[in-house]
C-alpha cells in the first residue's frame, strides 16, 4: 500500500523545489530522521542518506516484482531520483561556493559503487547540477 501514495509524495516534494522560497526548502533540508540504534544517542540520518536506502529498497522490489508493477516502480525510481538530484544540488550548488563542488564529487565518489543510482541520478536531473556549476565557472576555481 505504501508504493501506492509514494509517488504523489515524491511529486509533493519535488514540488517544494519549484514552487517554494528558498528558506522554505531550507527548513526542508535541515530535517533528518531519528533511527533507532544499539547505543543510547539517537543517530540523525540525513535526507539524501534516508533516500539512498529508500532507492536501493525500490530498485529491489522493481527487480523482484513481476512486470505489471515494473512501470510504476520505473516511475517511482524517477521521481525518488529527481528529488535526490534536487537535494544535492540544493546543498551543492555554486551558490554554496567552491568548496561545495568538492563536496559534490565527494558524495558522488563515496556513492561510486552503487552505479544504478548514479545513472538514475545522471538520467533525473543531476546532469543540470552539473550544468550549473560548469556555467558559473567555479568549477575551474576548485581544480
């Protein structure tokens, strides 16, 4: 039941992105998810982090369900995938200054092995991300 609602959440938070002022987005960004853990502090997972794990899960069950479902799973993937794409060009965009196309990189790299999300990302519009910052010239600045 929850795949069913899940797109049109990812379309409503995605929709933050185009619609809302940026401290809006901001407080958005700031938010992370409480996860239960053996020690007795409380880790903060954050959003692109969280939604690592919901891709790997979806992609999962796209493999593993039969082809009827394999449609809105493929469009669950891109939704989940253009939202991650806006949150780390959020976080990581020129406007951030140089440092933050390191940062980029970094997360890409760290993220390296998990090659259909990069491709997914690649496909959803971290390609723009990284239009960005080939446009504002910073990027010359941080090589």
């Amino acid at each position: 039941e929850c795949k069913t609602f899940l797109p049109d959440m990812l379309s409503c938070f995605n929709a933050i992105f185009c619609f809302f002022p940026e401290d809006c987005v901001e407080k958005l960004m700031g938010g992370s998810l409480k996860v239960d853990s053996a020690a007795s502090e409380l880790p903060a997972l954050p959003l692109a982090d969280l939604m690592v794990i919901l891709h790997d899960a979806i992609c999962a069950l796209r493999d593993k369900d039969d082809t009827e479902d394999r449609a809105e799973m493929d469009g669950i993937v891109k939704l989940l995938s253009r939202l991650l794409s806006c949150v780390l060009g959020f976080r990581m965009a020129p406007r951030h200054g140089a440092d933050a196309f390191g940062d980029l990189v970094a997360w890409v790299t760290e993220h390296a092995e998990r090659t259909q999300l990069i491709q997914d990302l690649s496909r959803n519009g971290l390609d723009n991300v990284a239009m960005e910052w080939i446009a504002s010239g910073l990027v010359d600045d941080t090589q």
